[in-house]
C-alpha cells in the first residue's frame, strides 16, 4: 500500500478536481463551456450565458482551485519540513513567527493604507520579518542556536499578535476591524487569476526544491554528526530548507490568509501511511495537502449560502483527524 501512495493520492487529487470545477453556488455546465471554447478559439460571438460560462471557468474556478491546491501543498511540506528539522514532528509553520508577522503586515494594509495590493506585500513583507526576528534571537544564542530559534520563533509569533492586536484596536469597526478579521480567518474569496500568476511559480519551485531535497532532509534529521560524515555542512543546509519552507508559507498568507492546522495534522496523518522516508513523505504530504485544502475551501464555497472562513474549517475538521491519527500512532506502538 505504502509503494502504491504517490500515485493513489495523484488519482485522488485528479479526480477531485474534476467533480469541484463544476460545484459551487454557480453551478458550471461542461456542456456550455465546452461549446463557448470551440466558438472563442474560433473568434466566434459568444452568448451572454456562453460568456458568463468562460468567465466562471478562468476568472473564478480555475484560480481559486489552483491557490486551494498550491496552499495546500505548501502549507503541508513546509510543515514536514519544520518537524525533520526540529527533531519534532508536533511542530508546524507557526513555529518560526511567519503567521504572525504576515498578520502584522496585513493588518497595515488593510488598517491604516486600505489597499489591498498594499495589504498583500505587507502580509509577505511581515512574514519574512517575523522569520529574522526569529534568526535574531538564534544568532545571539550560538550554543544552542535551535533551541533559541524554536524559542524566537514563539516571542516573535507573540510580539506581532501582540501589534495586531493595537491595530485592530484602532480599526474602523464598521469596515475595516470585520475585513481584518475574515482576512486573518483564512479565505480564498479574493483569489485572482493575476495574483496567482506571480506568486505560484515562486510557491511552486519552494514545493518542487522541499520534495526534491528528500534524500539531504532525511541525513539532516538524523542529526549534525551523520550530516557532517555524509559531507553535507548541517547548519547551511538547515538553514536554507528552513528559509525555503517559511518563503512558502508567507506567499500562502498573501493568497488567503491565516489557514492554521493544516501544516501540522497533514504530514503527520501522512507519516502514519507512508513512513518518515522524506523522499516519500514529502511529495506525499504535497498531495495530500493539495488535496484537503481543495476539499475543505469546496465545501466553504458550496454547503452555506454565506461562504465561512476558510481557516475556520479546517480547524474544525483537523482537531479530531489530528486526535485520530495520535490514536493510531499510539495503537501502533
């Protein structure tokens, strides 16, 4: 079974996709759409319901279904790639402070510059601060530089909540304070197909580099003596994969916000499946990851009338899958 994952969860994912393109509260007819391809490649005049069909397809399902899957992805290897480094497999993309300096930033462009391309620099420029505030406290700490980081990691998360927090204070309560909030809830309501276009090939290559480094993650985990005897310099390498890993998560709070969870509970129901081989569990995380965040962000946008937040499912759903797969693990040993 475990030989055969990769290609059960690419199955999996594929056909997914293909039963969500058409589902939401505006259902798509393939019929149509495939009708009012034929006649737009051919520069033929579209009917108003022909056109609404390829506007549906291109401006809305396809980006929105294609961040699902690339946040999803990323979240989760990011994720597996945390627990290798930090020995720790309950660690997640929270620990090195990225969420909370990516809230930090987002809540200057919504609060006090209204923009929302402004608001979506500002989450990544947040993120890649709450990381060097995290680096600061390990650099200043040379003995035991990744105690400190995990520990900079939470001053930092904690600090940016904190900025948060005063901005929110001073938000406007009738527009801006309820925007802030669903924004930080995690949506994918704002996707747009020109966003998407510059920040998936950077999320795509972190995905790509994380699953192809399997082999120097799983010589890293074993600790700095065997990284050291295999000729691989430890501590740069940690340091890149772990840069990799928050680039990854920062470019999924530009795109829907905070989603947390998902890059704890998916690589760990996935180390239970395929084993703690990272040149396995890796690229099985990123599908496994793509493929809960496209079912969860499908179910927000179709079930309710009133699409709920994004983060606020995936909470909910993973607190007792995560309680399972401890079960498991638990039974197993």
């Amino acid at each position: 079974m475990r030989k055969h994952a990769l290609p059960i969860l690419l199955l999996a994912l594929l056909t997914v996709v293909v039963f969500v393109l058409p589902a939401g509260r505006y259902p798509l007819d393939f019929a149509m759409l495939g009708e009012a391809l034929v006649k737009w490649v051919q520069g033929q005049a579209l009917t108003p319901a022909e056109d609404q069909s390829l506007f549906l397809f291109f401006q809305l399902r396809l980006p929105r279904i294609g961040a699902a899957m690339l946040i999803g992805a990323a979240l989760c290897t990011s994720g597996a790639v945390y627990q290798s480094m930090f020995f720790n497999p309950l660690v997640s993309p929270e620990i090195l402070g990225v969420l909370g300096g990516a809230s930090f930033g987002a809540a200057i462009g919504i609060v006090l510059l209204s923009s929302w391309p402004a608001t979506q620099i500002l989450a990544f420029a947040g993120g890649c601060a709450g990381v060097g505030l995290s680096l600061f406290f390990s650099s200043i700490y040379p003995k035991g530089r990744m105690l400190a980081l995990i520990v900079g990691g939470l001053v930092s998360t904690a600090f940016f909540t904190a900025l948060t927090s005063v901005l929110k204070y001073i938000a406007d309560p009738n527009q801006q304070l309820p925007e802030l909030v669903y924004w930080l809830m995690g949506t994918l309501s704002r996707t747009e197909g020109g966003q998407l276009l510059w920040v998936a090939p950077v999320m795509a290559i972190c995905v790509l580099y994380m699953c192809a480094g399997g082999k120097v993650i799983n010589v890293l985990s074993q600790g700095d003596d065997e990284a050291r005897a295999m000729g691989i310099e430890s501590a740069r390498a940690r340091l890149v994969f772990i840069g990799v890993a928050t680039l990854a998560c920062a470019l999924t709070v530009v795109l829907a916000g905070i989603i947390h969870w998902v890059g704890l509970v998916i690589p760990h129901v996935m180390r239970l499946w395929v084993g703690p081989d990272n040149r396995v569990l890796l690229p099985a995380t990123a599908l496994g990851g793509a493929l809960y965040v496209l079912v969860a962000d499908t179910a927000v946008r179709s079930v309710w009338t009133a699409e709920l937040p994004l983060g606020i499912v995936t909470s909910l759903v993973s607190m007792p899958l995560f309680a399972t797969s401890l079960w498991i693990d638990w039974r197993r040993q």
